[in-house]
C-alpha cells in the first residue's frame, strides 16, 4: 500500500476525481492521501478535489522544489497520523489486558472466596495464591507490552502442559457453571518457546475463555498437541456456535470490533484474537483459525519448541 498517491485528473477511460473518489470510499486505502497534479486550475476544479479528500493540490505547469516539499510534508503528515493510530491501538490492547486479563485470576479469587469456609480454607489456598501470583504478573506485563517495540519479551522454554494447566485451574469455575467436558490430548513432553505470564493469561485463557463463552452448556472442548519438524502444534477444538466467515477476515484486527454476546449472555471486549496474535509472533510463533461458522471452531497455535 502506498504511503502517497500523485495523481493528474485528465485522464482517459477514468478521471482523477473518480480515483479519488473509489480510493476514499475503501476501507483499506481511505487513509493514502493523494495529491492532484495537474493542468486543470479552475477554483471549482480547486474546490471540487478537495470535496473529494484530495490533501493537496498543484497546477501545471509546476515547480519541482515546491513538489518535493509537498510531497515531504504530506508524507511527515502521514507518519505522524500512522503513529497515532498505532498508539491508540496499542492502549486498547492494555485496556483489554487490564479489563479482560485481570479478570480471569479475580474471578477466580471470587468464586473461591463464595464457596470456601474453614474446613476447605487449606484446600483452596494453593488456587488463591497462584491466581493472586496471575494477577500480579498482569500487571508486570503491561510494563513490558510497553517496551516491546523496543525490546523483546524474555523468551523460555516452558512445559506446555504444566502452563496450560495453570490457564485450566484458574478457569475451573467458567468450566463448572457451564457444565463444559474437557477432552485433552497432550504430550506431556512438549515443550515451546513463549513468555510465561503471556502465554497464561492473556493466550491460553483468552482462547479458553471464548471455547466457553461460544460453547452451548454441556459441550465439548478438545485440546490436542503435536509435533510437527521443529514445531509444536496446539488444537483448540470446541463444537459451539462459530465464527462467521465476514468475522474471521477481520478477527486479528485491533482496530475492528468484533465483540459478541455468548450462548449464556457472556460479554466481551472483541479485543482478545488481536492480542493472542501479537504474542504468538512475539513468540516466533503463529495462530490461525478453522471454522464453517454454525458449529464449532479450531484454533491452531504454532510454537517453536527449542
């Protein structure tokens, strides 16, 4: 996609103006700001190519300094807005860490806290302690989320059955209200290259918490793993509603909303696939998604595992 578009208006079979025009109404290419060369220098020629969200404007016959300039200083333009809207991306993306991530491990300190009493009290101090730890590694990774365009995550090799234990344990109770049957097919063996508290609570348990949030009660989640050449290869499976093929083109897109209401009334931010997403190549790894859009979907996750 080009960062800017010099165009003339007359021209044959399609004028500038009609370039513009199809240019501004599309979605993807609404933002190249375009600027008019040409011959053409009447005002209502002026007004008209403004009308049409042209950024500029330069009647021949003209000076190549001044073009330059232009073309320099719309582009500076063009950088300065791309900034913005990567930064307001990138807040969104630690809005729904702190609104979606910390809810998980509170969550689970509540439900804990509604059925526990002091013959129990032992028994459950492990769970509040690990989702309390959760908790408190949410918040050290919005810190380094902040950093990552500078500096990469701490990679590790990691168990990939014990952290995705930790994900389970911690949404235990969204499992058990929702009468939801895990099947799980793991080699315990595997291991995969990720960042410890991403991986938990804002890759695992938000691909974990939408299987049940799109799951009908009583369903199926199957997790599988696998090793193919260098990598390792984790299947989320669930047999719920589906995503809609029109949903799908746009569910790693920050900038796209793309919330839906669960089968039970469960609400959410739509801000979880694009935040699996950057982890996963922050990893070096990668994340993709099968679905016919009525029953059920697969998400695929691939590591390196060394």
């Amino acid at each position: 996609i080009p960062d800017l578009i010099v165009s003339d208006i007359m021209m044959p079979e399609m004028d500038g103006y009609e370039v513009c025009r199809r240019i501004k109404d599309s979605e993807r290419y609404s933002d190249i700001p375009i600027i008019f060369l040409t011959a053409k220098n009447e005002t209502e020629d002026i007004v008209k190519a403004y009308e049409l969200g042209a950024a500029d404007y330069i009647s021949k016959p003209f000076n190549p300094p001044e073009l330059l300039a232009r073309v320099k200083a719309h582009l500076e333009i063009k950088e300065s807005r791309d900034i913005i809207k990567r930064q307001s991306g990138e807040q969104k993306e630690m809005l729904h860490i702190l609104c979606h991530d910390l809810a998980n491990p509170f969550s689970s300190v509540l439900g804990v806290l509604d059925i526990i009493d002091k013959d129990s009290f032992e028994e459950y101090v492990p769970l509040l302690k690990k989702s309390a730890e959760h908790g408190m590694g949410v918040i050290t990774l919005i810190r380094q989320m902040r950093k990552l365009d500078e500096k990469p995550l701490d990679l590790e090799i990691l168990s990939l059955v014990d952290t995705l234990n930790e994900s389970l344990s911690m949404l235990s109770l969204k499992f058990k209200n929702k009468e939801i049957n895990l099947k799980l097919m793991l080699d315990e063996s595997l291991t995969v290259l990720a960042e410890r508290t991403s991986l938990i609570n804002s890759v695992f348990n938000n691909i974990l918490t939408n299987a049940v949030k799109f799951s009908h009660s009583g369903g199926i989640i199957e997790i599988s793993s696998s090793l193919n050449g260098n990598n390792v290869m984790l299947s989320f499976l669930d047999y719920g509603i589906g995503i809609p093929e029109e949903m799908l083109k746009t569910i790693f897109d920050v900038n796209q909303n793309i919330s839906r209401t669960g089968t039970s009334g469960e609400e959410g931010t739509g801000f979880g696939m694009p935040l699996v997403r950057k982890f996963m190549l922050a990893y070096g790894g990668d994340i993709s998604i099968n679905s016919d859009g009525k029953t059920g979907s697969e998400i695929l996750l691939t590591f390196k595992n060394k």
